[in-house]
C-alpha cells in the first residue's frame, strides 16, 4: 500500500513530464489502476514516478495502462434505440450533422453511430468527430477490425439496437449484421464494411486538460462510461465544456450510469437516456 502523499507526487509527475492531468479523477479508481501497474512492473511507487520522469515512452506506456478502454458494439442497446427513435429524426432538417465520440476508445461505438446514421438515411450528411486519449487504441479504430472473440459476445446487442423498436413491439425489422461487418470466426476477424472505415476522423486528445479538439459545434457528443471515472468537480468542468460544444438543443449521450447532478443540471432537459442542451 501506499499514501494518498504518494499518489499527489505521481499526479504531479504525470502532469509535469507529460502534461497529463489525473487530479480530477476518482482517488478510489485511480488508486486501484495505479496498484495493478505496480504489480505488472513489479515496482514500487517510487520506483514508477522516477522511471516516468526518465523515460518518455515508458510514461505514455503507463497512461495507456490506467486509462480504461472497455467497449463494445451497440453498448447498452435501450441507449440506441432512444437516438434512433427520438433523436436522428430530428436531424433530418439539418444540411450537416456533426457528432463527436470522447474518449472512443478502440471505436466499437463509432461504427455503432455510423450504422445507425446509415440506417436512418443520415449517413452522408453526418461529419464524425472521435478522440481518445490513448492513440494505440486510435490506430485500432481507424483499421476496424476487432477480435470476433472478444466481440461475439455483444453482437445479440446489434438486433436489440436496430431490430426492436420499444415504441411500437409490434414492428418488425430485418438487418442482417452481413450488411456492415464481414465476419470470420476461423481467422477471429471482424472487421467493418469499407464503406464504413474512413467515415470518421480520429485524433488524440486529452479531455482533461485540452479544449474542443475540432473547434466547431456539435449536435450530438457521445461521452459514454468515461465520467464515471472522474471527481465530482472535474465531471461539472467537463459538462460546462460540453454544453458550450454543442450546438442549440444539442443531445449529450452519457453511460447509461452516468448522470448531471449538481448545478450543472439546470443546464441540460434530461430526455430518458440523453440530456438536451438547454439555451441559458
């Protein structure tokens, strides 16, 4: 075990040698992760603040070990029929819709926002923005393609998302997942359609300390299960960055256990699984 002294000179370590900012983050949350790499190095914490001050690249090896980069196609797929149902139809009326993914991890929700734009007709009008912290990660979300073990497991998450409507059961509704993926169990391949690769733009950033990584308005931001992993302060600073992002009545989609509390809730009209920008 170590001091919660000891985990302050580690945060100033990360921050100064590579300008990553880890003071908002959960102390519980941060702490478990920081434990895990100690044991992976087999090192103490002292030992990891003076190797990340030495060594650039084993710095940003650690950061990608801390941060979390769980996802999946279609996650929490009542999530997804909200923004099929109640929300890209709205954007019909736009010439251009711009939607941005923070913190995209290896891109299993990009690919779920592009085929559900394509299914809406709203494909080529849309502009996808995505970012994430670790470019590993990137480089993997660019290619599309993905372990089909790791995957397989959550593709029943594709019918629920796309095939059911919960607003009217008894509509029915055929999309074979042939239609976007290209799938090889024998090779472990799942790779997404090539219409569907290069739609999105992709860029390292960090959410913590840079501003809007694309410097435009936004009608839907896609912030999902990264939050959670936040202090309540830094949580309110990124939901004050996010609503000056979007655009007028633009959607904030969080994890489906993330939620606005606080003042900052008076800034956004919960609407089931989404908040909608309110205009101040």
């Amino acid at each position: 075990m170590f001091e919660e002294e000891d985990i302050n000179r580690l945060i100033k370590a990360f921050y100064d040698c590579g300008g990553y900012d880890f003071s908002g983050y959960s102390l519980k949350s941060f702490m478990r992760r920081v434990e895990k790499v100690l044991f992976d190095y087999k090192m103490d914490i002292y030992a990891l603040i003076n190797a990340i001050k030495i060594d650039n690249n084993f710095l940003e090896q650690v950061v990608k070990d801390i941060t979390v980069n769980t996802t999946e196609i279609f996650r929490d797929p009542a999530a997804w029929q909200v923004l099929k149902y109640r929300v890209l139809p709205r954007m019909h009326a736009k010439k251009e819709i711009n939607i941005w993914h923070a913190g995209c991890s290896i891109g299993m929700e990009v690919y779920s926002m592009e085929i559900l734009l394509y299914e809406a007709g709203l494909f080529d009008r849309a502009n996808i923005y995505a970012t994430d912290v670790n470019a590993d990660v990137l480089e993997v979300a660019k290619q599309g393609v993905f372990s089909y073990r790791s995957a397989s497991e959550y593709l029943s998450n594709y019918n629920k998302a796309l095939c059911f409507n919960p607003y009217d059961t008894e509509e029915r509704i055929s999309i074979p997942i042939e239609k976007y993926m290209d799938i090889n169990p024998q090779k472990d391949s799942l790779k997404m359609k090539p219409f569907l690769v290069g739609k999105a733009k992709f860029k390292k950033h960090n959410l913590v300390c840079h501003a809007n990584p694309f410097g435009i308005k936004y009608d839907i931001i896609l912030c999902r299960n990264v939050l959670i992993y936040f202090n309540q302060q830094l949580q309110n600073k990124m939901f004050m960055e996010f609503w000056k992002y979007l655009g007028e009545e633009g959607i904030l989609m969080l994890g489906i256990h993330e939620s606005i509390l606080g003042p900052m809730a008076s800034k956004f009209e919960k609407k089931g699984l989404v908040y909608q920008k309110k205009l101040i």
